[in-house]
C-alpha cells in the first residue's frame, strides 16, 4: 500500500494498493504498443498532444496544486507555480524539438553523411517527492518530443500527484499508452528497470539510491541519467551587492522549505565581510512567515516526513556540538506536523554534518574564507557537484565560473532550473543532462548515416 501523510497534520490522507508485478508488466506492454505507433507520429502531431496537456495544466491549476500541498506541504503559491513551470516544460519541447532534433549533415567521403536522432522505445522515469509535477515534466516532455512513450514511477509518498499527472494525458485524448504512472513499491524498481522493453531510465534523487538504480541499469546496458543530491555552494565575496546576495541566498535556501537538490546549502563568504553578511542574511531569514501551506501568507511549509525532519534536527544538534553557532532557529517545534523552523548556522566548518552532508529543510550554514581563492576550495571540497552560484562582479564571476566543480553556475543570481537551459551534475551529483538541447539527445539513438555514390 502506498500512502500519503499530510505533513501539516502528520495524518493520512491517501493510500492507493501498490501494483503487482503483473499489473507492472501490463503498463510496460501498453508502454510498447503505443511506441509502435508514436516514433512514426510527426513532431507537429507529438507537439500538438503535449501543447493540450499544457493547457490542462494551466486550466486546472487550482485542483491541481492543492495536492502537492496535501501530499508533501508546498505552500499553495508555489504549488502553483510549479504547475505552471510544467506547462512551460511541455510547451517549450513541443515549440523546439523540431530544432534541437534536426538531422546535421557532416562532411566525409560520402555522397552525404549525416546523423539523425531517433527514438529508443519506452523510457522509465523514477522520481523524486519535492517537485511532483515539475520533475515530471522535465522528465517527459522532452521524451515524448523525441518520440519514445514514458512510465513514471513516481515516489511512493505522493501517490495523488501520480495519478493527476497521468489523468492529464487521458483528458487531453493522448494516445493510450503514451504516458503512464505506475504505483509501485520502490523494491519493484528492479522489474521495471529490467524489463528488455524499457529502454532508458531517468532517475532524480538521492546518490545512493541512485548508485543502485545506475548499478542495475548497466548490468542490463541501458542509459541512464542521475539527477542525485546536491551541497550546492553559494559564494559571497567582498565586492558582492551583500544586499541582493543576502536575499536571494535567503530565497534559494527556504524555497520548498529547503528540500531541493539545487538550494543554497554552503554560503561561503569572505571573511572581511562575514559580519556584514550574516546580519544581512539573519534579516532576511527572520523576517519569513512559516505555517499552514494551505495560507496564501506562508512562506515556509513542513518538512514532507518525520523521519527527514529529525535527520535535519540531527545535522543541526550534531554541527552545534561540534562548535557551530545557531543564529535563528535550530529547535524542535511542538505541536502537530513534521515543521522545522528556519535556521542559520554561523562558525560552519569542514567536518560538521552541516558542512559534509546534504541538508534537506530551511537551514542556512554560513562559512567564512580568508579570500577568493581560499573560498573557491571549500566550494569544491565536497563529494557533490550539482549546482553552485558566485556573488562578485560580472567579470570575476565569469572566470571564476569555469573553476567551480559543479553542472550549473550561476552568476549574481539565484540557480535554477529553465526548460531552455541544461540542468545536471558532476562528482556524486550525478551525469547526463535534462532540459534544453541537451537533454532531449540524452534519450535517442544519435544515429549516423553514410551515403555512398549514386547507383543506378
């Protein structure tokens, strides 16, 4: 049984009866007789099902988000957004996948010679809790441009999202088969994943689990993106707006109440502006509203889960002990559902739990750095290599870019994912890439062609 637990209330709110290894084949069979037929539909066709799905999307938003704040305590207005941000998903690959699938001819000693990208068949999407509809997407759209039919599976806790994501092809007339959702236990991976008929995964989560899934994938030779966890450093250096970096650092850290891969988790700045810096960041934390994510005022919602609420507790205590200070926050609440207030940790260094390992809620850690250079190694001394962002002028955030170990940089600005742009990691952050060009290449046969002289 999968069930679904309020996090506001810590009370059921939905159990659906996990699929059995028949019913699990069933969707893969289904999976297959639609791809038979959907690698041969046009890409005007292909476009014109994910432009309907948009539209669903757009047009139910308001019954659509209150189930990721039911099911893992988004606060209702930025379930909303992320409802809209998977609509511009779908709508961005069915606008340019024409474009970013075009044959290129490449010259050689041939009459013509070129590659062209075709499809692979199904493709398995194993997803994480904190973004239901968002990562959805971001698997699917470029997938189903490219001409291969997706199965989710997404994380067992959001079972509701699951449904609604797969209810909005049927709504929208998509062939059947297309896309499905299966609501399997997460032991049952393994059947999907070996499966001859599943052709590719993508997985989003955490790097453990996500060394098994690429463990299993290699043995059967499939591709394989990971999107996994992230320690995402944030440098602020002494020529840095302090203002604007203290707020958007702010931002990235609480977002979601902490639980993204691409957070803030390390802000790192440079010691001659350290205090400067902290009671920036310290105004801006404070100032933030945490309660129900039902009301349109909160800011911040719940922890999804007990248990990851006191795995957070644990990294707080444990740092504190080891000699970090606790600026706000840093104390268990009382009282119903799984919240943890905001929290900023001063005199973070290398060793402490909040320092080495992924912090998944609204904790800020601050570490400071004699210099540039000084700050620049203790963004790259981590086993992760995800996302990172650098507050400095234009120019040295530009050079600088290029010498920080992570996927994505983001310069003066907070770092995002942006269906035009590819999202993916290094390091035990993962490989592949999602969204953008590069990301709808990651699931097709790159495929070359050579022509020799004309015969007759």
């Amino acid at each position: 049984m999968l069930t679904a637990i309020d996090p506001t209330t810590g009370t059921i709110v939905r159990e659906v009866p996990a699929a059995t290894p028949a019913e699990i084949t069933a969707i893969i069979d289904r999976a297959q007789s639609a791809y038979v037929s959907w690698k041969d539909t046009p890409l005007a066709e292909r476009a014109q099902v994910l432009q309907r799905v948009a539209a669903h999307l757009r047009e139910h938003t308001e019954e659509l988000a209150p189930l990721m704040t039911q099911e893992m305590g988004k606060p209702i207005s930025e379930a909303r957004g992320e409802v809209g941000k998977a609509a511009w998903a779908a709508e961005h690959y069915a606008q340019h996948a024409e474009d970013y699938l075009a044959t290129e001819h490449i010259a050689a000693d041939a009459t013509a010679s070129y590659v062209q990208y075709l499809p692979l068949g199904p493709v398995l999407g194993i997803l994480p809790w904190n973004a239901p509809f968002w990562i959805a997407f971001r698997f699917c759209a470029p997938a189903l441009m490219a001409g291969n039919t997706c199965v989710m599976k997404h994380d067992p806790h959001v079972p509701g999202c699951a449904a609604a994501i797969e209810d909005a092809f049927t709504a929208v007339g998509a062939p059947p088969g297309l896309f499905q959702a299966v609501q399997a236990a997460t032991p049952d991976v393994e059947q999907m994943i070996r499966d001859p008929r599943i052709r590719a995964v993508s997985f989003t989560g955490s790097d453990r689990a996500g060394s098994a899934v690429a463990s299993i994938a290699a043995s059967e030779i499939k591709p394989a993106v990971l999107e996994l966890g992230g320690s995402d450093p944030c440098v602020v250096l002494a020529d840095a707006d302090l203002e604007q970096a203290a707020k958007i650092s702010a931002l990235s850290r609480v977002t979601n109440a902490g639980q993204s891969c691409i957070a803030a988790k390390r802000v790192i700045v440079e010691r001659s502006v350290h205090d400067e810096f902290v009671q920036l960041l310290t105004e801006q934390l404070g100032g933030l509203v945490m309660g129900d994510p039902r009301e349109e005022s909160t800011q911040v919602g719940p922890i999804a889960r007990q248990e990851l609420r006191e795995n957070l507790h644990r990294q707080v205590q444990t740092s504190v002990e080891a000699g970090a200070t606790c600026v706000l926050g840093g104390q268990m609440p009382e009282g119903d559902g799984y919240f943890y207030p905001v929290t900023l940790l001063t005199g973070v260094t290398p060793g402490m739990p909040a320092c080495t390992e992924e912090t998944f809620g609204p904790v800020a850690v601050v570490i400071a750095a004699d210099d540039a250079e000084d700050a620049l190694a203790i963004a790259n001394d981590t086993p992760y290599g995800l996302g990172a962002s650098i507050w400095t002028t234009t120019a040295r955030g530009v050079e600088m870019a290029g010498r920080i170990e992570a996927g994505q940089v983001s310069v003066n600005g907070i770092v995002k994912t942006d269906p035009r742009l590819p999202s993916g990691g290094i390091k035990r952050s993962g490989y592949g890439r999602e969204l953008g060009p590069h990301g709808i290449r990651e699931f097709v046969n790159a495929q070359q062609v050579w022509v020799g002289p004309a015969t007759t």
